[in-house]
C-alpha cells in the first residue's frame, strides 16, 4: 500500500518495512535532481525528521521520514546517479528503507486520492 506526506514523499508500507521517496510531483517542482544525500543505515528516526537531501538544478530541499523507524537500507544508485529519481521516482528512484517501529503513523498519511487532489 502506497500513502503520502504534504511534503511530497511516499511510503510504502510491506509488513513492518518502509520504503520511502520523493513523488513525481516532487521532481516536476524540484526540475533535474544532481545530487542526493541519504541517511546512514541503522540511523534512526521520528516522524517528520530530516532524513536525507536532494539537490536540483533550482533548489536544495530536505526529504523528511514520514514514519518513525531505524534505516535497513539506502539505494546507493541514485548516489551515483542521481537522474534515476527523475527518471523513477516512485519506482527505482526510492531513497531509503526503514523498520517501522509505529506502524499507526503510516495510517495518518495521505492516500493517493487525497494527495492527488491536493497537488492538482
């Protein structure tokens, strides 16, 4: 199940782990991502922390966790190049897993329906 935050990541939520990006809107407003910095595994997290950084053409902008929970997993590709998270961004383009430690928050975040009306 997909959900997401007003601040344009996504999350989606697989037994207790969490994979989390940025949307398709996100990247339109951002332009050309050139850099991304994400978090160090086993890093840990409350909702709405600052979680990593991605850098466009047009802006620096932080990425927020949207759940709480410790980081399992980065995807180093996007690291070494970061045109896959234009390219995918709700696909190869992810930016980190974590183990949810309160899976209720998830419940709290938007559903596609409702973000979809809020970025029309």
């Amino acid at each position: 199940m997909l959900k997401f935050t007003e601040d344009h990541e996504w999350v989606k939520l697989q037994g207790q782990e969490a994979t989390i990006g940025i949307t398709e809107y996100a990247v339109e407003q951002l332009g050309d991502i050139v850099f991304v910095e994400l978090p160090e595994i086993g890093a840990v997290f409350d909702s709405a922390d600052d979680a990593a950084v991605v850098e466009s053409v047009k802006a620096a902008s932080d990425i927020y966790s949207p759940i709480s929970g410790t980081v399992t997993a980065v995807n180093s590709a996007i690291v070494e190049n970061p045109a896959l998270v234009n390219e995918d961004p709700e696909g190869v383009g992810w930016f980190f897993k974590l183990e949810v430690t309160d899976a209720s928050e998830f419940e709290k975040l938007l559903d596609e329906d409702d973000y979809r009306n809020q970025t029309a």
